[in-house]
C-alpha cells in the first residue's frame, strides 16, 4: 500500500482489520519498524481523534511524528493550477507539497468539503494536489468526500463485535447506517466512506436510511439497500451507525432536523438489541440519546479508541511497501 485516500486502496480490508487487531493485543509489536522515520500531519481542519490516534500510532511504530495546524499556524495555501495570487492565498501547494516531501517520509493530511461548491469537492482536490506535489506516500486523515481511517476502524470494530458473538457463526449481521438531525451543514465524508467500505467489505447485510433528499452519491452506495423509513430500517438490525450528513442532491443544504430522526431506545427496541456506533464528535440528544451514549448499547468509546489501531496497521503496511 503506497497511499491511504480509499478503500480502493486495500488490497485485502480483513488482512489489515487483522493487523489492527495484532496492533491492539501487542502495541509494540513492530516499534522499530519506523525508526528513523518522520510522519508529518497537516490540519486544515479541527480534530481530536484522528490527531491524537494517529500520533500515537506512529510512536507505537517508532516514527516521529510532527503536527502543524495549517489552517491556525500556516500561510493560506492556494491549489488551483494557473492561479494569479493576487487574493488571500499566500503559498502555492505546488511550493510547499514538494518541502514537505523532503521533511517528511509519510504526509497525512485533514481537510474538509467547502459544502458550497459539489464539483470543486468531489473532485478531491486538495488531498490530490498534496499527492502530485509532495512526492510521498499520503494519508487521508478525512478528505473533502471519505474518512477511510474512521471506516477502518468501523469495520474493525463491528469484527471484534461480531467475533464475541456466537449468533453470528451461521448469519450475516444487519448493519444499518441511519440519517440523524444535526442543526448545521455537516459533510458527507463519514457516510460515504461507511458506505464504500461495508460495500467492498461484503460481509454484512447493508441498509441506509434516510429522509427524502439526503440520498448519497450512487458511487458510494452501490449494493446497499436504500429504505426511507428509518423504523423498518432499524428492524432485526445487529449494529446502527448513527451519522448525520448534509444533502448531497442540494449541495450542503440542511433540509430537515426532524427530531424523530433521533436515536433513542424506543428505536433501539425496533432492532436485535443492536450495538449503536458513531464516529463522534456528537451532539448529544440531537443526534443520539444521552440514554443510548451512555447505555450499554454504545460502542463510540471503543469505536473511538480502536482508531489508533486501525492508523497504525496503515501506516506500517505503508513503511512495509516504501521500505527500501
Ligand atoms: N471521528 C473523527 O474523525 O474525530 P475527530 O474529528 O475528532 O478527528
């Protein structure tokens, strides 16, 4: 693996959710394998978890890790091709990338959608920009449209879920990830990343649900049962993935905040006493129930905390693959 932007680039998702697994029994298990080696991590966006597990996950592995916080510390960066520089941009990506390609072995990069502009966004623009200029191996800490180190660990997290469960010797689990209210525009990246990867994962039964004008690109979606009533969604379901998005068909727009739309434990008693999982940061009684974050349904802690495994298992395949 010589990048991390999609599950496209996986060869095999069960042999790094094993990994990651590995990584959580023995933390140190490979703690030399990046010694002197040096992960820069570049915020154009706020973070607590995928900041902190992923520094973690690279000093498990050996690596120095270095953070810089472009958006409060950096100059303006600028990513079109042909720009006159005559407006706030202050630095051209194609000036920066190819220094930090020599500072760094890893660059990992977080940016957000502007949730105006669907074409701009979906292009991906600035994560590919990094990765024609920087001249290293990139990783997506959550780009304009995916989080795939938050799916990863999803993943991760419903196999060790499911490998404590006898029932689920002879059936595939039902997972559904269903629409919640939230009271700004929020992107699309965790939605269609979950998406993406429960699609090539294939080891689940996989329903979205959600109200009418929040359907997700079809490019994401692909296999998944679609069902707009969320009470039939939730029936006999095994794992909820609870996640508000903002529309994709009116770019950015927030159309509802229909609090019926709220997980709570009269939904929880639709399902087959399903685990509840949310990528957080969440907004309480919003999105989710105080009563089912702090029940014994939830697995966000866990969820949460299984993302330093599912960093590290990435970046040692990524320093197996470059090591020369
Ligand atoms: N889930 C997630 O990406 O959390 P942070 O935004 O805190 O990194």
């Amino acid at each position: 693996m010589k990048q991390f932007i999609s599950v496209k680039d996986v060869p095999h998702i069960n042999i790094l959710v094993k990994q990651a697994l590995a990584y959580k029994a023995s933390p140190f298990l490979d703690k030399t394998l990046g010694a002197n080696k040096r992960i820069g991590l570049l915020f154009l966006n706020p973070s607590l978890r995928t900041r902190l597990s992923t520094q973690v996950a690279a000093q498990n592995l050996g690596m120095e890790p270095i953070v810089y916080n472009v958006d409060k510390e950096g100059w303006s960066l600028e990513f079109a091709e042909g720009a006159i520089m005559n407006g706030t941009t202050v630095e051209h990506i194609k000036d920066a990338a190819p220094i930090l390609g020599n500072y760094f072995d890893i660059l990992c990069i977080r940016t957000f959608p502007t949730l105006v502009d669907r074409e701009i966004d979906y292009s991906e623009k600035i994560i590919h920009q990094f990765i024609k200029y920087a001249g290293i191996p990139v990783v997506s800490l959550e780009s304009a449209t995916l989080h795939p180190l938050q799916s990863l660990t999803d993943i991760i997290t419903i196999q060790e879920s499911i490998a404590s469960n006898s029932n689920f010797k002879n059936k595939k689990p039902k997972v559904v990830l269903t629409w919640a209210p939230h009271i700004k525009p929020i992107p699309q990246c965790v939605a269609n990343s979950f998406s993406e990867w429960m699609g090539a994962w294939g080891e689940a039964e996989f329903v979205i649900t959600h109200p009418e004008g929040y359907a997700l690109s079809s490019e994401f979606t692909q296999g998944a049962t679609i069902e707009h009533n969320q009470d039939q969604a939730l029936n006999e379901a095994d794992f909820v993935y609870v996640k508000n998005w903002s529309s994709y068909e009116q770019y950015g727009k927030v159309l509802t905040t229909d609090v019926s739309w709220m997980m709570t434990n009269k939904k929880l008693a639709l399902t087959n006493n399903a685990k509840i999982m949310h990528c957080l940061p969440v907004r309480r009684n919003i999105e989710l129930s105080d009563e089912i974050l702090d029940g014994p349904n939830s697995l966000v802690t866990q969820e949460a905390s299984n993302r330093v495994w599912a960093a590290q298992a990435v970046l040692a395949e990524i320093l197996k693959a470059t090591s020369i």
